[in-house]
C-alpha cells in the first residue's frame, strides 16, 4: 500500500480532491460504497483505493490488491 498526502490549503480544496478521485474509479467501474464528499472528513473507497480528507489535507492509500487494502484499513487509524 503506498500513502500520498498533499495539502491543498483549504477544506473545500481537499474534499473535492476526494471527489475527483472518486468520480476518476467510477469511471473505470471501480466503485464501492460507502462515499461521503462535501463534508469534513470527506472519504471515498473504491476496490484498490482509499482517499479522505481532514480538513485542508487529503490522503490517499493505493493499494496492489482489494486484499491487501482491506489489510490496511484494519491496521490504520485513520
């Protein structure tokens, strides 16, 4: 699993990176639920990915398999 951060200054700048991210796996037919955007945290799971945000930060965790990130969601508080 690798994890990316970026700092986009503001709340609404990193909860819609959330949703771009979003809107970019259902794209691809990479979509499962749950979904919250517009709100503090904002957070997406698709199949391999996992993005959120805190306020003005936003995080992303990649994973090579659905497996490996339902691993990292039990081990990492976030």
């Amino acid at each position: 699993v690798a994890v990316s951060f970026k700092i986009p200054g503001l709340r609404e700048d990193a909860q819609a990176a959330v949703r771009v991210r979003r809107d970019r796996a259902r794209t691809r037919g990479s979509d499962r639920t749950p979904s919250v955007t517009g709100h503090d945290p904002s957070y997406f799971r698709g199949d391999r990915l996992f993005a959120w945000s805190r306020g003005g930060y936003y995080f992303a965790a990649d994973a090579s398999s659905p497996e490996a990130l339902d691993r990292f969601m039990q081990a990492f508080p976030y």
